[in-house]
C-alpha cells in the first residue's frame, strides 16, 4: 500500500501525456477508484472489519462529506450517510472535525454519542472513524469501519494502530494523486471477499443435498437480491426460481414488504449474527425464516410444520419497480435529525444535506404563509435572482402550485417540465428545473408552509416515493414550526439585550475604550452582564460594569434599570454612585443579586477612583510593568449594604496603562474543589503580559481565546478594556 500513491500520480500523468488533459483527468479518476478499493479490502482484511467505506469531500462547492465506496453492506442501508455535513453529530463527521480516531463499541455507547444514528441503526455492532489528513494538516476526508456484535466493545492497541496506519497511507495516496478521487452520485459496492471456491466438489450433489431437506434454502448477496433458490422454497412461497431470482425478497413477494423484515434483514447485514422472524404467506400461512451473515451474502431457511404448495401465483409484473427498501429508516434517521434543528436555517441545511441527496433531489425552497403572502424562509440550489422573483408572491397565486398546496393540503407532483406547463406555464421559465414535488406542512391541520423540492432533469415519481415525501413533510412541518417560534424568542431577546446595552462607545480625547459582551450561549442568549462608558466633561469620564443574576429576560430587565440608575448619579463621587443606585435596588423588591464596578477617571490629573459592590477586581497594566489586580476595599452587592458607606480607591495612572474591566465569567474556571477565579485572573493577567502594547480589539480577543471563553462558556461575559 506504501506504493499505492506514486502508483495513482504516474499512471494519472501518464494517461494525460498521451491522450490529452481530459482522458487523463478521466485515466487518473479510474487509477484512483481502483487504489481506494484495493486499499479498503485491504484494511477490512487486515482489521478483521466486516464492512467499511471512505467518505471524501464533495467539491469546494457543497462542503460535504461523500460516500465514494462501500464494501460489505449493502448501499441502500447506507443511503442516509450519501453525503454527511462536516458540523453533523456522527462519528465521521466528528472524526475529520476533530482529526481523531473515533471509536464506537457498542449499541448504547453510539445511544449516548450519536443518538441520532442509534435511532436509524438500532442494532448490535462496532465502528471505528479516522481522519485522511494530508500532508498539509487538512482532511481529504474519513475511513469509516464495522465489526460484527461479537467484537469486544474496546479496540485492541493494534487494531487502533491499523485503523490508523491504513487511513495515513491512503491520506499519502491522496496527497500524492492529481486531484482527489470525484464523489459519486452514488457510491460504488465492492465485494469484502472473493467467491468461494468449492474444490471442485459438483455443485449438482450440492444442489441435490439441500433438495432432499424438508426446509427451504435461499441465497442472498448483500445487496439483499435472491442468488439461490431451491424447490422446497419455491414451494413454500409459492414462486418458481425465475420469478425469484435476481429480485429482492420484497419486490417479487409483496408479502415481505413489511418493516420487521426490513428490520430483521438490516438487523442480520450489520450485526452479522443470525436472526429469525415470521411472516404470514396470503391468506393465512406462517412460514419462519431465519437468517444466517457472513461477509459474501446471506443464507436464508425457510420452514414450516407442514409442507405446502400453493402453485399458480404469478409473479410481479415485468418492469415493476422493487419499493424503497430504506423508507422505514430513513424516516427514523431523518426524524432524530429533526429533533436536533433549532433554527430556520438548521432546517434548511439539514434538508439541502440529507433529504435532497436521499431522494436525487437538486434544490429546494421552502416558504411560509405571511400576511397572505408566500415568505421563503429557505433555500438551496437557487438563484439569488429567482427567489427574488418568488418571494411575497400572494397565497392565491397562478404562477406555482405552492399557494394551491398550502391551501389543499395535498402534495402535487411533477414529473417534467411539460406536466408543470400544462398548469402553470410559466413556472418552468423562472427556475428551469424538469420535476418538482411540493409538499404541503401542515400542523394539526394548520398550514405551516410550503416545501419544494426540485430536479434538474425530468424524475419520475413512484408511489414509494410519493408516500416517503408526504411522511417526510410532516417532520419538516413540525421542525420548521418550533424553528420560526424559536428565531422569533431570539431576535426578541437580542434585540431587547442590544437596546440595553450600548450601540457604541464614545470618543474621548485622551482615552481609548473597546468592549466585548458575550451570552453564555444557551437558552435565549440573554444575561444580565452589562458595561457602560459615560462622559461627564472635558476632561472625565466614567467606568462601569456590572453582573445582575441569571441569563433572562428578568435579569435583562433589572440590568436596564441598574444602568439607568447609575447614568442618573453618574458624576457624583464613585461611592455615592453605587450607594443611590444601591437603595434604588433594595426598593425595586428584587430576589436578584447585583455585583458593580464603578471607575470615574480624571483625564487631565490621570487620577483613577474605584468603588466596587462585590464586583471582581480590575486588573491594571502600566508600560514596564507586570499587569496585577487592583486590590480595593469590599462592599456587598448592589441593594445589600445601603446603609453602610461605600468606601473608594484612587490611582494614579501613567500615559499608556490599561484597565481591564470584566465579569465573573471570564475568569471563573470549574475545580475539582469548587470554582477558582484566583487562577482565571492569573491566567488573564498572563494574556494581558504576553500581549503588552496591542490594539485593544485583538487584545480583547486575545484574553477570550485565554480563558476559553471564545470556544465554550456557561456564564455571561462583560469585558471592558480602558488605556490611557
């Protein structure tokens, strides 16, 4: 496999010298398929892995991870991870994201980590992820494997150390061909192991041998289609062989076509351990099955007390389509992504990412009912240009079927552009697709909106598909709802946070200030944090920040009053400032806790005088010195000592020192023995050292990424940053 990389870059330089750019193009495309297969049987063979594949980037232009080739199960149980979003909650996904080996051992551990994909695949197995990074530090994409339900539920060190060195060699690979292998529509099967050999023994004896048991024997390959089929169960099913043959169990026995065969089936592929189920032959006669995996097929016993016949059925009609063996699971597995969406935009992407790809769709649109007007709150695939033009078209609107739909309820399908003429003829000059489906949301009988998904070749629908859109609109309907409610509660708090806080600093001669506030990142993103800069004259200004319990509206609320109280005392002495504002408080009957910082700085003397109500101490920075904290005398919080004097600190501050404003929850970090806000200040302190003399817009980013703030947080942040 060392070899495999030089082996791709040569025969793609080859085919291009003497055929010209685009047979080579072409040459090295079909080197590289031929190199990634041989390097995926061969890492299945060496880790002992039932089945595997390799997810490659689809192109600069979706972003997505594609599903090349696979190899031991079949496509259609891998068809919701055709294409897989890079930020998705799944092991590949998390393995290229993090650039790590991502180790699955059992069915509840991918429960705990991966609820969504334990929904769609509820079975017995294991399955390790790894990263193909390149030379560069960037991913090409991810080696995904599975091992049967017997496998222990903790990769040994060499199996780790094997998953590991295949997915280096074919990064290498990689980084040495010209251009990454393209992604397929759809992916490519490939057989884990070659056919057996028999020895030469005659396959008559054998056949003769199974003919003589008083059970029927049946061949699967692992795309489920019937390879073997003996007299017995022909019998018993009551289908001759040529009726069986070469078709899926559940296209030439509609009977089968039930979702616990469809189960038991994915149930034996993936955890490849015998299972058993019973189905009831029309009208009235129980036959067992029972499955038996290995890594070439399935083999299938089919019994019953009692033998029968039941000749003279036929067969599925000629040309048939076999039904949508994945439209149980699909559901499942788009219905868990559902539950994870929280804005219109999560709804959008995981529709463009995972139900265009599964139905060979190319776009979408969808749209809401407002005001009598059709709002698109989503699209993928368009042009800027088109849904300008579709956008606040009236409910009652001739020009496409969406207002129709919205207001029957009923799903209208569209299988070419001559069907869509026929009634609405204008409808296919404005976006030139070929076959639409647009699928009415609604919710408890109410019209939520409109989805509309949409191909650029003719599609026709089959009844299969038709009843797997309708199902799927109404988790898209339901998803979209709780995203609207959701996005209206958001901007209603941003925007109430934004009104409270201030648009801006002042320019003051003299003084530099920049200043940061960040939610804690869940819920509303709404807190009580709040910093103000106010100029009292010519030559002073004042300081404050401030922390007011909780991240609601209710604290949000108080933080606007707080505010307003000290603006209104602002240029009396810092002490009395925080003393009216506090007896403010204590008669506004509040249960929230209020922590202040009030600074007022004489610009012309560079004179600083601090007064805090339990508020976290600033940390000061004069050129030529280490930063340090300013140590001031205490005071409770705001409405708790009213009747004690607040007491003050002054500085004297040189030309070119900062002040570092901030809140608790920059420097408060969780301990084994509690929270620890001394190391976050020293930590802080330390950012402050190793950045001396920086702008104070990336100084202040500086001190975010320090503390972790810029990444995770679980409290407001408030950060206020003054430099004489």
């Amino acid at each position: 496999m060392s070899g495999g990389g030089e082996d791709l870059a040569d025969t793609g330089a080859g085919a291009g010298a003497g055929t010209g750019a685009d047979t080579g193009t072409a040459a090295a495309g079909r080197a590289g398929s031929s190199l990634l297969d041989e390097a995926l049987t061969e890492t299945i063979r060496r880790t002992g892995a039932s089945a595997g594949g390799f997810h490659l980037w689809d192109g600069p232009a979706h972003g997505l991870l594609g599903l090349v080739v696979v190899c031991g199960v079949p496509a259609e149980v891998a068809r919701p991870w055709y294409r897989i979003s890079p930020a998705a909650s799944t092991p590949v996904s998390d393995a290229v994201r993090e650039d790590r080996l991502v180790w699955i051992g059992s069915q509840e551990e991918l429960a705990h980590d991966y609820p969504q994909a334990a929904v769609s695949l509820p079975y017995e197995f294991c399955l390790a992820a790894a990263p193909l990074t390149g030379r560069r530090g960037s991913p090409h994409g991810a080696l995904f494997l599975l091992w049967p339900a017997g496998h222990a539920r903790t990769a040994s060190l060499r199996e780790q150390d094997h998953i590991t060195s295949a997915a280096r060699r074919v990064a290498r690979m990689l980084d040495r061909a010209d251009g990454t292998p393209a992604v397929p529509e759809l992916p490519r099967v490939i057989p884990a192991t070659p056919p057996p050999t028999r020895g030469g023994r005659p396959a008559q004896a054998a056949a003769d041998w199974a003919e003589r048991l008083p059970e029927g024997a049946l061949a699967l390959d692992l795309e489920g289609r019937i390879t073997f089929v003996d007299g017995t169960a022909e019998a018993l099913l009551g289908r001759a062989s040529g009726q069986l043959l070469g078709t899926w169990p559940w296209q030439s026995l509609p009977w089968l076509d039930a979702p616990l065969v469809e189960d038991r089936y994915r149930a034996a592929v993936l955890s490849r351990e015998p299972v058993a189920f019973t189905a009831v032959r029309p009208p009235d006669i129980p036959l067992g099955f029972q499955l038996y995996p290995d890594s070439s097929g399935i083999s299938v016993r089919v019994t019953r007390p009692a033998r029968h016949a039941d000749g003279g059925r036929s067969g599925p009609p000629a040309g048939a389509a076999a039904p949508q063996t994945g439209r149980v699971h699909q559901l499942l597995h788009l219905a868990a992504a559902m539950t994870e969406t929280v804005t219109v935009r999560d709804v959008v992407e995981l529709v463009a990412h995972q139900v265009l790809p599964a139905f060979g769709a190319d776009a979408l649109v969808l749209s809401a009912a407002d005001a009598g007007r059709l709002k698109i709150t989503g699209h993928h695939g368009y042009d800027p240009a088109v849904i300008e033009r579709l956008d606040g078209l009236p409910l009652d609107t001739g020009l496409t079927p969406a207002g129709q739909v919205m207001a029957t309820g009923l799903p209208a399908f569209f299988d070419d552009a001559a069907a869509m003429a026929h009634a609405h003829p204008a409808a296919p000059q404005i976006s030139g697709k070929q076959a639409w489906a647009f699928l009415p949301l609604t919710l408890s009988g109410r019209p939520v909106g409109c989805c509309i998904l949409s191909y650029e070749r003719p599609h026709a629908f089959t009844a299969d598909e038709r009843a797997v859109l309708t199902s799927l609109a109404g988790l898209v309907a339901q998803a979209l709802d709780r995203a609207r409610l959701h996005d209206a509660a958001y901007d209603l708090a941003h925007g109430l946070q934004q009104a409270l806080l201030p648009h801006t600093l002042p320019t003051v001669v003299g003084l530099r200030a920049a200043a940061r506030y960040l939610p804690a990142g869940h819920g509303m993103d709404i807190g009580g944090d709040f910093y103000d800069v106010i100029v009292l004259d010519d030559t002073a200004v004042a300081a404050v920040i401030g922390d007011v319990q909780g991240h609601n509206v209710a604290a949000a609320a108080l933080m606007g009053q707080v505010r307003t109280a000290i603006r209104a005392a602002a240029g009396a002495p810092p002490g009395a400032v925080l003393a009216r504002t506090g007896r403010l408080l204590a008669g506004l009957d509040t249960d929230l806790l209020v922590s202040c910082l009030y600074v007022h700085i004489d610009l012309t003397s560079r004179c600083a005088t601090l007064a805090s109500a339990g508020h976290p101490p600033p940390l000061v920075h004069a050129p030529g010195s280490p930063p340090h904290r300013v140590e001031l005398d205490p005071w409770p919080l705001l409405g708790v000592g009213v009747d004690t004097p607040c007491p003050v600190t002054s500085l004297q501050l040189e030309p070119g020192t900062l002040l570092t404003l901030y809140t608790d929850g920059l420097v408060e970090k969780p301990t084994a023995a509690g929270i620890d806000a001394e190391r976050g200040t020293d930590d802080l302190a330390a950012v402050l050292a190793d950045h001396d003399g920086a702008d104070l817009d990336d100084l202040i980013e500086a001190l975010l990424r320090g503390s972790g703030a810029a990444s995770s947080r679980t409290d407001d942040i408030a950060l206020l940053l003054l430099r004489l």
